[in-house]
C-alpha cells in the first residue's frame, strides 16, 4: 500500500512512491489545516489559461484557500501525465500557501489502468477528495440494469479509494445522468456502503431538477455528502425553449441563504468547489485564451468568492 500525509497533518508529503513514480523537484509541503470544513477551491477548468504558477499566484491573490484542480482529459493535468505533472501542480500550488483539497477526474471505469494511478498518485500527495466522472443511463436498459452495472463499477471504485485512504465523490449533475434525480445515487451509496464513496453535491443541479423540492432530495442525499459544488443559474427562453441560463452566484435562482442554513442545520461539512459557467470570456469553458480583460475574468471570480463568504457567514458558518 501506498503510504501517505494526510493533509490535515500539516507536514511535508515525500510520499512512498516506486523509483518510476517519484515526485521531483522536493518535497511539496502542505498548509496545515485542522479540517476542510468549507475551505473555498476554485475550479481550475476555469484558470487553464494560466500555468501552474500563473493560476496558483492568481488564486492566491483572490483569496481563495485552494484550487480544484482538474486531473481529466483537457485538464490542467492529463491523466496519462498525472504522475509527473501533479506533483510539480501541487508545488506551485503548495508554494502560494494554498491547499489541493480534492481534483476534479473523468473516473468511471475501475479497471482502467489510469484509474488506479490517478487515485494512487492524488493519494501520496495527500488529497483526500476526488470527483468522478459521470455515468449516463443507457435507454435500451432498464432502469434496474442500469443501477446494477452502475453499482459495480461503484463498489470496485470504491474498494481501490478504500486501498488508498482517499474519497471518491459523485456529482449530482441535470439531465439524463445518474444521480440527477438524487434518490438513484443515494440507493446505490447506501447498498455500497463505503465511507470511500459519497456525493460532490451541486446545488445548481439540483435546482435546476427540483426548483422547490430539492430540499427533500438533500435530506436523503445528506449523510453521503463530503463536498459541494457551487454555482448559480435562471431559466430563460432561447429561440422559443427554455434553457438553463448560468448566472454569477447570487443573481440566480439558487436559494443560497435557505440552502446553508440546511446545510448548517443538518451538520453536513466539506470544501467547497466554485464554478465560473456563465460568459466569462471563454474561461467558462476551460479555454486555453481568453476573449475579455484578464483583470474583468479575475475580478468577476473574486466578486463570487466574496458573494459565498458573505452567505456562509450570514448562515453562521
């Protein structure tokens, strides 16, 4: 097994890593931090046009308490690449007096080679929270098929998040996925039963698959939530159809206010993961360039972060 520094531990990760799998460049040092209790990330999706220095110096003067870091294909680091690259993300990360709470992967299949050394590398470098992939139902199988392969390739997942000492966390995402409709993932994370495996909850998607009773669906989901993601929208008619239109945080139709005092109500904890979706000059996107002012990108991310302060406080949390 892998050894590891967890990151409450506030000490240096060296890791025990095979000669192949060594993290170069020194030890990365991590902020000691007594819980990860809405620690605010920002999703880097949002900051890869920027490297790993420019976007952790840009986090750092934002305000933030860590990055997200995207570890998927397109990401800020690429699977096939995660064992070089996520150590030297870590270091500048790490050298900014940040933290790396949870990566973001594309993680759904557990006999993928990759799948393995995502959650082994992440590990060592003492990370303790990952989001998963997402798994779509497939129409000419039963809903109950459908659960069934799902839940295997949950349970294996799982067991290797088990072996490694770190949590993998699916996100309740709108639409014809898994886990829009809440009560699907929570009957598969209840048959599991593994403290390895839980729920990134987004309240966005929430919303938008249950404008009013979504807190229902949060009182069943609540003892599987470890993380949270957070951004906002509105419906808005285009070309005669509804869609859901992303809005800076606060401008929505998410009921923030209600949504922490829940949250506080029913004692569920975790680091939060903010998300920039609405026009931000291709930032939204994950774009490499941007088509707007760098300082307007930055200063919009900033006003959100203070927008989530100003609701967690007032929330008493």
């Amino acid at each position: 097994m892998l050894a590891t520094a967890g990151v409450s531990s506030g000490l240096t990760v060296l890791g025990n890593l095979n000669t192949d799998e060594r993290v170069n460049g020194g030890p990365i040092t991590l902020k000691p931090v007594e819980n990860d209790a809405f620690k605010i990330s920002i999703f880097s999706k949002h900051l890869q046009w920027l490297d790993y220095t420019e976007m952790a110096e840009a986090t750092a003067t934002m305000g933030f308490d860590g990055i997200d870091l995207s570890v998927r294909p397109g990401g800020h680091v690429l699977p096939e690449n995660v064992v070089d690259d996520l150590p030297k993300a870590m270091r500048a990360i790490t050298a900014a007096s940040l933290n790396v709470y949870m990566i973001t992967t594309a993680i759904t299949d557990p006999d993928d080679p990759l799948t393995e050394k995502i959650i082994k590398t992440a590990s060592s470098l003492g990370i303790r929270h990952y989001r998963m992939g997402w798994f779509k139902y497939d129409d000419k199988k039963t809903i109950e098929e459908n659960l069934s392969e799902i839940k295997s390739k949950m349970f294996k997942i799982a067991e290797l998040n088990k072996r490694y000492s770190i949590s993998g966390e699916y996100q309740n995402h709108a639409g014809t996925y898994f886990g829009a409709p809440i009560w699907d993932l929570h009957r598969v994370l209840k048959e599991i039963d593994s403290p390895s495996l839980g729920i990134q909850y987004d309240i966005r998607h929430a919303t938008v698959e249950g404008s009013t009773t979504w807190p229902v669906g949060l009182k069943l989901i609540k003892p599987y939530i470890k993380s949270f993601d957070i951004k906002d929208f509105q419906w808005t008619k285009k070309d005669n159809k509804w869609i859901a239109e992303n809005v800076p945080v606060g401008q929505g139709m998410v009921d923030f206010k209600r949504y922490f005092q829940l949250l506080k109500a029913y004692d569920v904890k975790g680091p939060i993961s903010l998300h920039y979706e609405y026009p931000l000059g291709g930032a939204e996107h994950g774009g490499k360039t941007l088509t707007m002012e760098r300082t307007k990108v930055l200063a919009a991310m900033k006003r959100d972060l203070l927008t989530i302060k100003d609701l967690l406080r007032d929330s008493g949390i």
